[in-house]
C-alpha cells in the first residue's frame, strides 16, 4: 500500500529563492523520483476524463501505485496535490517569484522551468567560462589566488 505522508519540506536554506535553481532541482527530482511522482512533473500522467456512463471506463483502474498511468479521478488529484505541495511548501515565496499554482503540478513545473532553468543554466555557463579564463601570473598572491578559484 502507498504511503500518503505529507511531501518531505527542506530547510530555510534548500528551499527555491530564484537563485539556487541548480541544487533545488536536484533536490525534488529526488523526491519526486523517490515516491514515483515524477509523471507528475513531467505531464506523463494525465488527469484522468471522468467517465460518461457510470461505469468505470475501461483505461481506468482503482490502481494507487504512483506511478500509474490508468488513476482514478480522486487518486490522480491526490497525488497531484502532494507534487504540488512539494513544490509550493519548498520555495520562499512562490508568488514574488511568479509560480504558477493553480491546477496541475505539471503547470506549476513549467514556471517553474520557463522562468529559472534558462537564466541558471546561462550563469553556469557564465561561471564557468569565468573560472576557464582565470590565470596565475608569478607576481600575483598564491593564498589570494586559491580563495579566488575556490569562490568561482
């Protein structure tokens, strides 16, 4: 039977700010993928349509693996609540940071991605041109050097 605990929440320190996109993404993909919920983020699983008639339609089951594409309706919004709870109770202030909150997890995600991934993913690559471009020269302060390389 699937546990239905509360998300894990970090600390002050690990949660989403706007700048930290790096490590924070690290930290719920291993959350995600730690209970199966990673369908949830990626739009993998589907919200499922309501039956017409009122019997259970045939691509839906009772199942409440985490992982399963074939949820019934009450279970899917469940576990849709608690990705969205990881994601929303992990970050400082996800209004100030324009995160998306209503409706599925999936679409929070996506502001989450369309709004941080790019802009962290172009500092990396700033830090580390920055970092590539660093040279000693003989009458520079060796100990100085180190701290600089260290901080980049």
């Amino acid at each position: 039977m699937t546990s239905e605990r509360a998300p894990p929440i970090f600390t002050d320190n690990n949660k989403f700010n706007g700048t930290n996109w790096v490590a924070w993404n690290r930290h719920i993909n291993i959350a995600v993928q730690l209970k199966g919920a990673i369908g949830y983020l990626d739009g993998s699983i589907l919200q499922p349509t309501k039956p017409t008639s009122t019997t259970t339609a045939p691509n839906i089951t009772t199942e409440t693996n985490w992982e399963s594409l074939t949820l019934i309706e009450n279970k899917w919004k469940t576990h849709n609540a608690w990705t969205m709870v990881l994601l929303i109770y992990n970050t400082k202030n996800p209004i100030r940071l324009g995160i998306y909150m209503e409706g599925s997890a999936v679409k929070a995600w996506k502001s989450y991605k369309d709004n941080y991934k790019v802009a962290s993913d172009m500092a990396h690559q700033n830090a580390e041109q920055d970092l590539c471009a660093t040279i000693y020269s003989d009458n520079d302060d060796f100990p100085m050097f180190i701290a600089n390389m260290r901080n980049k």
